[in-house]
C-alpha cells in the first residue's frame, strides 16, 4: 500500500510499496554495505520473496539521548503462513520492501526484526497477517544491488498455500485430548480406546479459528455458537462432561484444497461457554462455544492424514526406574551443570503408557539389577537436570560408550577436564597409558589389552573428575569370532577387520599384501593390526554381490563374508498430464527412482517413455497448412464461388494432404446458370469425425456449405 509515518528530510521518497516483500537473515548484514543514506549489495545472500498483498511500511522517529528509528512491516498473506516456516531465518528476520518504480529499502539495516502474526478462518476470509517490528539507530535505507545477477532474481518465491481468498468451514470435529496423538512427520493420528472423532454442527457465519503468534508464543482460539435446544443432538454427549477436559480438533476449511487444520494437539484445547438469550418472546438462545489453547507449537496444517489404532511403540528416556522388587533407582548421570544424561530408556506405547522392558546404555546393565532390561543404547541423550545444577565441572571426551578391540589393538583417545582427572574400576585386562591428567588441558588416553584378555569377553573403567564419572565398556572381540556377514543398508562399505594380515587368499588364489591393490573392485589398507577393506557401491539393481576371501597371518586366518544387497529401482508416472513425443505419438513419461533399499527410494533427474498414449497425436505434429485453389466451385446465395480447400504438412511443406476442411472463396459469377441446375449428392465414408456429446459435441466435420464442384452437372465430384 504505501508508507505512513515517513520522515520527510530524507533525501528520497518510498510512495506506494509492491504487494510482496523480501524476508532474509542476518547474513545480509555481513553482505550489505552502508554508504551514506543509503546500502549497496556486496555479496550474494539467500532471500525469501513472500508475495500478499496490502504491504505497509510505518516509521517513527524519536529521540532518547540518541536518534532512534521504529519500524513495523505488514503483509497480508492468503490462506496460513506461520512463523514455523520461517526457521531458515532463525525467526529473526531482515526485511525489504519494493515500491512501484523498483527501489528497494532495507527496513532494519542493523539489527533482526521481531515476528507476530495472526490467521483468521472463517466465513469470509482465510488469510494471514504478518507483521516485523524493529528499534534501530538507522533508518530505512535505500539499497542498491549492481551485481549480475542479482540477489532478488533467486529469491525463492512463496505465493501462498491455501491459494484462494473466501473463507469458510466445511467440517469441525472435536476428540478428547487425552485420547488421541497427531504425529506430524509421519501425518498420523493415533486413536486410544473406543473413541472418536464427534461431528459438530454449529450456526452459519459463527465459526472462527484464530492463531496468533508474538514472542515465541502461539495461542489458537475457536469460537462458534451453537442453539440451546439443540446442542445435546449436536455433541451427543453432556455439556458438562464436555467443559471438564480439553479436547483436540479438526477444522476443514472450504475452497480448492480442502486444507485440514489440527489444533490443540499441543496440550489441547481448554472449553468455555456463554449463553446468550433472546429478547424476544419465542426467540432462539445461543451458547458461545469458545475453545483456546496457548503453547509453545503451532497448529498443524496438514493435507492429508491417515488413522490407526494404538499399536506404536517408541524408546524414550527415563530419569527413574522401579525394578521388579519395588526398589527405585535414579537412572541418569550428571553430564554437566544443570545437564545429565540417560542411562536408562523405557518402552512406551503410542499413548505414552510404559510397557515395563528398557534398554541399559551400553556398561551400566550392573547398575539396575531385577530390571527387565531387553537391550543396549549407545547414543549420549542428554536433558536439563535441576539436581546436576551447581556441578560447574567438564568432563569432555570421545570415548565411545563401548570400545571392541582385540588382543594387540591400540585406540587412542582425547579426555579434557576442567579439573584433575583419574581413572578407576578398571578391569583387570585392561590397560590404559595417559599423557597427563591435569585439569585445563587436552590429554590422550591409550587402551590396550593384556595377553589374558583372551580368555575374558567384557570388561569396563571409568574416568571421573571427582564430580563427573564417563564409565566405558570393553568388548574382547577374538579372532575366531571375526566372521562379518553383511548385508549392506549402505552401498559403499568400509569394513575394519581387527586382525593382523600378511597375505589375503581370494577366489583360492593367495596374494601378499605388498602385491595386492584390487581384486574385484575390492581395496586393501593394512595398518598393522587390523586390515581395512573398501567395498565398492554394487549399481545392479537386480543381482546381489558376494564376497569371500580370507585374512592370512603366518599359520592362522579368518574368513570374512561380505553379502552385499543390489541397488533398488523402480519407474513410476508422477503425473497423468505429462507426456513426451517421438515419431509423431505421445507416449508416458516414466520418472527413475532409486535407493538402498526398497522402502526409501528417491527420484532421480532421468526419465524413459512409456505405454503409447495416442497414436499420431496431434500435439506431437509440426503441422502447417494452406488453404488451396484446386479449380473447384460451389454456389451459395445464388452466386458462384471459388472453393478453396485446406491442406496439411507434416515436412515443412515437401508434402500436402488434404483435411477435408472447406471455404470460400472469391464470387465468380452471379446469375449464372451454373446455380440453377439440378443438383446430385451422394454419401461417402470421409476421414472426418464428429463426437455426439450435446454440449461437450466435438467436430472436424466440413462446414455447411454446399459440396464442392468440379463443373459437370452431375455434383459427382
């Protein structure tokens, strides 16, 4: 729209702005050069181009000691558009506005622009107003981008999801929150127990679902009225139950998408209610039904979602366990001040209840004894712990929660500490040589294994700062246990075989590592005591790869199997309107798919044809055409004229072929006897063809005119 509040002794004028604006992050401060009054574009930067409508820019000059500028951008935007989708912008965005003779203008040329917004659905309008406040000491300045090409000419463009203006409701249904689960990456909805999604019917034009979002936090509101007489029909079920839980919604907005809003899938949607009676004698009473919900998530916008039953089961961190014989445990470690991290998770179902199996991380099972532990977790989860608070200790290191070595293997690791450090508990074949263990520096821990490992199978120590405690666990791997059988999720493998290797014998021919470089696409690193075998990405997609060799050491040697999986293809059509020529036919167009394994395939840039679609297709002809002389005559109106009669080339007019389509031509005579003799017709199959469909009727049928002439009497031309 245009520009309110302007500061006029700038030395230009903004006037009315276009209905788009420019949303970018804080790069574009380190791109942007500020000379004078004015910016210049230095460096390319990312750009979103949000296109709405009614754009506004207000300024406001003030004076506190220094000059202070204000500044608040406003886009109206059709359909929803939440502050969730701009994440790539860290929700702290840098705006330009365009005006109608193509000046650009950096509103906030300092520093990042606060977000607000507000979504209305109802019966006459579906759109999003966002708005950018800023306080900075600069004004808005002009900006100049002399680069080729410019930064704006790859913005990436949003036009709007919802792709229509008029409002309304379509479909509102309402479950009880406790009751039902909205995976959003999955577009899932998880039903508990026997219920279920409720109709609601609501008075026309009361409907209103709100979202609004300012400082990180998202409020959604609907509000609707329904008839007194009428409400027990319409929920079926109990006012009063219903204003007792909160509940979960789904609202189906009209329009050309259909578009599904889930709200109140956060921590649902808190009921109240108002009763407005009538004045009237005989008049209706309402009840103002008013639904909210105020988090930290936004509602989900979400086309199309599937139901299940309660089936699901995930692994999730627990902080405390209670054993079968009633005894509870704390089931974490400090990490940090105020972190810690699991050391325990629990199966839970899809409503959240515990199924009583866990999983240990890897070294700690000893801790929980009469726990129905069911498996390991190696991954380091951490969460914010109130009783870790006041622990200001470090205790860093890339140890891994468990360490696989054999007999004669070194594995060197960095442990840092912000205070003196020691290790403890440490098994017995274990061996560990440390460079220091003084607090504020990088030291390196080197594990070994004595000879009696062999006869062990795990072992464990720990590292502890006095505060902190990193316990790991020491699996003794033995040669003759060194039998890989892999199928391979992913195509190129590197494959560590602990072993030391002085030949390798392949396809029952021995080579000695000094010689060997390739067999069979396979690569060889020898590192002393262990060997690394490099696999090659097997790219048939339909015969799996087998691999065996063997490791030789003097008198001793081990077999390594490797099973490796083919490459997954498949060609699919992605859309029924694509299609591509040859010869003249239209043919489906096939879009490549391919993966590692067959339930996650990507499509590729390569396509192939498909089933004819039809055969000469029109669309896929160069075809020219003429209308020609071809001494042939009509009458019509009394009046003798030419014939002129269309023809069709397909070879840029080497070769013509006629259509069957007629016109006329120039008068040649009136009067003439030429129209006043008697007239022969006759019926003759033509190539011509015409659909009986009423009003859809299509025709390439001559026009109604007479048959052409060649000037006998007889009309048998």
């Amino acid at each position: 729209m245009s520009v309110s509040d302007y500061i006029t002794n700038y030395r230009y004028k903004i006037g009315k702005l276009k209905d788009f604006i420019y949303v970018g992050n804080d790069s574009i401060f380190d791109s942007i050069q500020i000379v004078g009054d004015g910016a210049i574009v230095q460096y390319p930067f990312k750009l979103t181009k949000l296109n709405g409508s009614n754009v506004q820019l207000k300024e406001q000059q003030s004076t506190n000691e220094n000059l202070r500028f204000t500044k608040n951008v406003q886009i109206t935007i059709d359909g929803y558009y939440n502050a969730q989708k701009l994440v790539p912008f860290k929700g702290e965005p840098v705006i330009i506005v365009e005006n109608q003779e193509g000046t650009r203008f950096l509103v906030n040329p300092e520093y990042t622009a606060d977000i607000e917004y507000t979504f209305t659905l109802n019966s006459t309008q579906c759109q999003t107003v966002l708005e950018f406040d800023n306080i900075s000491n600069l004004p808005v300045l002009e900006i100049a981008d002399h680069n080729s090409p410019s930064v704006f000419d790859y913005a990436e463009v949003y036009g709007g999801k919802c792709k229509y203006k008029l409002g309304g409701v379509k479909d509102f249904q309402v479950i009880n929150f406790n009751n039902v689960a909205l995976n959003q990456y999955t577009h899932n909805i998880t039903i508990f127990g026997d219920d279920a999604f409720k109709q609601v019917q609501f008075n026309d034009g009361t409907f209103t679902l709100e979202e609004k979002y300012k400082d990180h936090l998202y409020t959604d509101t609907i509000t609707f009225d329904i008839t007194l007489d009428n409400y027990k029909s319409a929920w079926h079920y109990d006012l009063v139950k219903f204003l007792d839980r909160n509940y979960s919604a789904i609202v189906t907005s009209k329009g050309q998408e259909n578009n599904n809003f889930y709200v109140g899938f956060n921590l649902g949607l808190q009921p109240s209610y108002e009763i407005e009676t009538s004045t009237e004698v005989g008049g209706i009473d309402n009840i103002t039904i008013t639904f909210s919900e105020s988090s930290l998530g936004s509602l989900f916008d979400l086309n199309s979602v599937t139901s299940s039953q309660s089936t699901d089961k995930s692994w999730v961190g627990a902080r405390s366990v209670i054993t079968s014989t009633g005894a509870k445990y704390d089931s974490y470690e400090c990490y940090g001040n105020g972190i810690a991290r699991y050391l325990v998770q629990a199966e839970v179902d899809a409503k959240g209840d515990n199924t009583g199996r866990y999983k240990v991380l890897e070294g700690y099972a000893d801790m929980f004894p009469n726990l129905n532990i069911v498996g390991t977790f190696t991954d380091t989860i951490t969460y914010n712990e109130p009783n870790c608070s006041g622990i200001n200790s470090i205790l860093n290191t890339n140890i891994p929660a468990t360490i696989y070595m054999a007999v004669g293997d070194k594995k060197t690791y960095d442990v840092y500490s912000d205070s003196d450090w020691s290790v403890e508990n440490v098994s017995s074949f274990i061996s560990l040589e440390s460079t220091g263990n003084k607090g504020g520096e990088t030291n390196h821990l080197t594990v070994s294994l004595e000879g009696d490992a062999i006869y062990h199978d795990e072992g464990s120590f720990t590292i502890t700062n006095g505060k902190l405690k990193k316990v790991t666990k020491v699996i003794v791997r033995k040669f003759s246990d060194i039998t890989r059988d892999i199928t391979a999720e992913e195509q190129v493998i590197n494959l560590n075989v602990p072993f030391r290797t002085d030949s390798v014998v392949y396809k029952d021919k021995t080579y000695n590592i000094h010689e060997i470089s390739n067999l069979d696409g396979l690569t060889f690193n020898f590192y002393g005591q262990r060997v690394q075998i490099k696999v090659p990405m097997n790219d048939s997609t339909e015969n799996k790869k087998v691999y065996e060799l063997r490791l030789k050491s003097g008198n001793s040697s081990i077999k390594v199997t490797i099973n490796q999986d083919h490459f997954y293809e498949e060609w699919h059509i992605t859309s029924t309107s694509e299609y591509r020529c040859d010869n003249g036919s239209s043919y489906q167009v096939l879009h490549r798919f391919t993966g590692f394994t067959a339930d996650n395939l990507q499509e590729t840039i390569e396509i192939k044809l498909g089933d004819v679609i039809t055969q000469n297709d029109r669309r896929c002809a160069n075809v020219i055409s003429r209308y020609s002389d071809k001494g042939h005559y009509t009458c019509y109106d009394g009046k003798k004229y030419k014939l002129l009669e269309e023809e069709e080339s397909y070879d840029n007019g080497s070769t013509w072929s006629l259509t069957g389509r007629i016109r006329l031509g120039d008068a040649v005579e009136s009067d003439t006897t030429f129209c006043s003799q008697e007239r022969q017709y006759k019926w003759q199959l033509t190539t011509n063809w015409q659909c009986d469909q009423s009003d859809n009727a299509q025709s390439n049928a001559k026009p109604n005119i007479p048959l052409p002439d060649t000037g006998d009497t007889t009309g048998n031309s």
